[in-house]
C-alpha cells in the first residue's frame, strides 16, 4: 500500500519531463533487476552444455532461479486463500483444434449468450477457424510484467505512457487508440481484446485476441481475413481488417466461464471485457499493473478518447461485483491498479 501511495505521489506531483521519467526508473527498478536476472538465466542456458553449469549450479544459480522473480508474483499462491480458492492454473486459454470441445455446462452457458438468430454450427466452424489461424497446443507465450490498459478517462493527464511501455506485454482493449494520447496511454500494444463490434486494425506485431461472446464472432473472424462477407451481427461490422492472421489468439470460451463462476461468481449475465481481460492477464503474466480502469476523480465513466458518458454497467455485467473484485485483487497484492488520480 505505501509503495503504491510513493509511486503515485511520484509521478503525479511531479510534471517536469525529466524528472518524471527518473520516477519511472526508481518505480520500476525492480523490472531492471528482473531483466538483469533473467539475462543471467539466459547466460546459464547458453553455456549449459558446458562445465561452467556443473560450477554455476554448484554456486546455487539453478537453485536461486525461481519461476518468477517479481515482488508479488500472481503465481505465489501460498500468500492468498481467498486469491487460490479462486485461481485455476489449469483452466484452457486459448482455443485450438484439440481442446476446443466444451463441457456441457459450458455450452449451454456460452450458447445462451447468442442473441443472434442463426447459431450455426460450432464444431464446422471451429474446424474452419484452425485451417487458417494458428493451432497450438502450447498456450500462449507468458509475459513477465503486463500492463492491462483499460479505457477509463482517467488515464487523461496520467503521464503514465512511458510507465505503460516499460512492461513486457500491453495488453488493450476494443478501439483504445495510441495515437495522440502516447503521453497517458504508451504507444506500445503487443496484445489487442477485440470482438467484430470493437474491431480496429492492428500493425504486424500486434497479436489479436478475439474474445468470442457468440459463435459468428468466431466465423466474423474467418471471414475478416477471407471472403469479407460478413459485415451485420447485431449491428454493422467492419468486414475486414488489418492483422497478422499468424498472430491471432481465440479466447477459450470455458474461461469466460470460469472467470464468471469463480470470478464474478455468477452475477450479472457475463463477464465485462475489460474483467475477462484482466483475469486473462493474471493467466498470462507474472506481474499484473491495471491502468485505465474506474471512474475519472470525480467520478464520470467515458472514455479517454471520447467525452460520451458511459453508463455504468450493473446489469448485464456485475460492475459493482466486478468492482469489489478488483479492489481485492489488490488488497491480496495479486495486481496494482494505477488510478490515475491522487
Ligand atoms: C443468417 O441468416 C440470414 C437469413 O437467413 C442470412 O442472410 C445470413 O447470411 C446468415 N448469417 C450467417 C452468418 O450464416
Ligand atoms: C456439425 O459439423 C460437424 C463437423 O463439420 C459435423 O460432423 C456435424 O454433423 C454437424 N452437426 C450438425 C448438428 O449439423
Ligand atoms: C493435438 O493432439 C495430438 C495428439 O496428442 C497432437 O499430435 C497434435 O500435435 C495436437 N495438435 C495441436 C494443434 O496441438
Ligand atoms: C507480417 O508478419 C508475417 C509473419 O508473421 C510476415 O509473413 C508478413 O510478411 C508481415 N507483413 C508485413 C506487412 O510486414
Ligand atoms: C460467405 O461466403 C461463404 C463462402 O462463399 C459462404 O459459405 C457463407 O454462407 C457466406 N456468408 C454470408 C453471411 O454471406
Ligand atoms: C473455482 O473453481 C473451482 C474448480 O472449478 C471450484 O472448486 C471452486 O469452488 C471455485 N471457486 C469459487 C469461489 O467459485
Ligand atoms: C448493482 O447491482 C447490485 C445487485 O443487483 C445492487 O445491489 C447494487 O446496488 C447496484 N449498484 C449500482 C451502483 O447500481
Ligand atoms: C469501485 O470501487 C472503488 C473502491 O472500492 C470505489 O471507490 C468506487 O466508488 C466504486 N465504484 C463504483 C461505481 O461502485
């Protein structure tokens, strides 16, 4: 809590440019030591046909690297029961050709959030999906630290873009642009959540997380990058986009479940976009910092690109619920959650 307290009163009550950035290196010095160390480990698997590992192993290097080398570390389970009774390490991410079956109780769940009218067939279309996108069984690659940005007008005036670029993945949301807001918002984006109604173009680098609330958002995504004809779900759609196709993710549909039954614990019809992708990011991540999310300082909810109200969602998504769980999530020390306000 003081630490969280200390870096917000060092970025916020500072302005000077210079200053402001030697706030970000004394915050995140910490992530300078992780790279050191990692750098380390990479070292060790470089020479580790050699003696020198039989000598570093000896000298305790293997024994000291830990799976995750942060201060809290999402993955250090001992330290919350209320964060473990909740965390599934082995819940599915991401779908692929293998494990793309769903439990019964996951299918009816998931299917009743169609509000389309023709639902067509699941399994054809999962078929179709992995003859063009990437099928692995792998799993995504994990990030050490992430930077989950959110929309929240209270990045405005943050200065926290620098911060926000500092971390391995950056992980956005739907349209949140980069361009003109940099200072507040970075202008780094390895990981976009997007569904056909949120959809924008991404660079080459940038991979595309489709979180598919209904089957056509799974065939809008085919069609995107073949045919291009699907252009209504339940209002007009782009049909197409710019993206590498190499890069794309599909989120596991058992995981909205399971973050609605052990996150949301069943309020609200679903999880909200920016929840699920939260949760996601404690999946992917050894270290969660939340921007961008919450109301601005005197308490509105838009968007930092927009001046349009957002209404608060207490209905179709738990947003209190949802609330109480993040600020929890950040008591148990599992995400910091930068306000942008002090
Ligand atoms: C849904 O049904 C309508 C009317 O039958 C059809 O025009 C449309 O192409 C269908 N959409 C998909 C995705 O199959
Ligand atoms: C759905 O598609 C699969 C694979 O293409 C096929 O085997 C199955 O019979 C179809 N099911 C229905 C109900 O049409
Ligand atoms: C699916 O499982 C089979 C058998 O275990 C394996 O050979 C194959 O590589 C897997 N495919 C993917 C895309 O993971
Ligand atoms: C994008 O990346 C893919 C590989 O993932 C590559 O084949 C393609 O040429 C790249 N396209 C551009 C425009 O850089
Ligand atoms: C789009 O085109 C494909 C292939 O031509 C076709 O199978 C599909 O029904 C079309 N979908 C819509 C919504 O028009
Ligand atoms: C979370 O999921 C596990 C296994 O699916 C279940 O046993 C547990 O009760 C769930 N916890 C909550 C709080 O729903
Ligand atoms: C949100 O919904 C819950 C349950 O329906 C209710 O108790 C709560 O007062 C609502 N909060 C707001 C801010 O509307
Ligand atoms: C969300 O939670 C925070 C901290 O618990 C609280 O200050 C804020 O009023 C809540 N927002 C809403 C809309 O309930």
């Amino acid at each position: 809590m003081c630490i969280f307290l200390m870096s917000g009163l060092f970025l916020f009550e500072v302005t000077k440019p210079q200053t402001s950035l030697m706030a970000v290196r004394l915050k995140h010095h910490r992530y300078i030591t992780a790279l050191l160390g990692s750098s380390a480990i990479l070292s060790f698997l470089y020479f580790q046909n050699s003696a020198m590992v039989l000598m570093d192993s000896s000298h305790g290097l293997v024994s000291e690297r830990a799976p995750c080398a942060c201060g809290n570390c999402v993955t250090d389970q001992g330290n919350s029961r209320w964060f473990s009774d909740r965390y599934k390490p082995t819940v599915p991410l991401l779908l692929n050709s293998n494990n793309s079956v769903l439990h019964a109780d996951v299918s009816r769940w998931w299917k009743e959030l169609q509000d389309v009218p023709n639902v067509s067939n699941y399994t054809a279309v999962v078929d179709q999906l992995f003859s063009l996108f990437p099928d692995e069984d792998a799993g995504p690659d994990r990030g050490r630290t992430c930077a989950v940005v959110g929309n929240s007008g209270n990045l405005l005036g943050s200065h926290y873009g620098p911060l926000i670029d500092f971390h391995d993945f950056v992980i956005r949301i739907n349209k949140g642009p980069t361009k003109h807001y940099e200072k507040d918002v970075g202008s780094k984006t390895t990981h976009r959540i997007m569904y056909p109604e949120s959809a924008m173009d991404l660079d080459n680098s940038t991979h595309l997380v489709l979180f598919p609330f209904k089957i056509l958002d799974m065939q809008w995504l085919f069609s995107a990058f073949t045919t291009k004809n699907i252009t209504q779900t339940y209002t007009e759609v782009p049909s197409t986009i710019k993206a590498n196709k190499d890069k794309v993710m599909i989120l596991h549909p058992e995981f909205m479940r399971y973050v609605y039954d052990n996150w949301t614990e069943c309020h609200g019809r679903y999880p909200s976009t920016g929840f699920l992708t939260l949760i996601f990011a404690l999946h992917i991540c050894d270290e969660v910092n939340v921007f961008g999310f919450g109301a601005t300082s005197n308490g509105n909810w838009h968007h930092y690109f927009d001046e349009t109200l957002t209404p608060f969602e207490n209905d179709s998504h738990a947003g209190d619920f949802e609330n109480k769980t993040i600020s929890r999530l950040q008591q148990e020390k599992k995400i910091l959650l930068y306000r942008g306000w002090t």
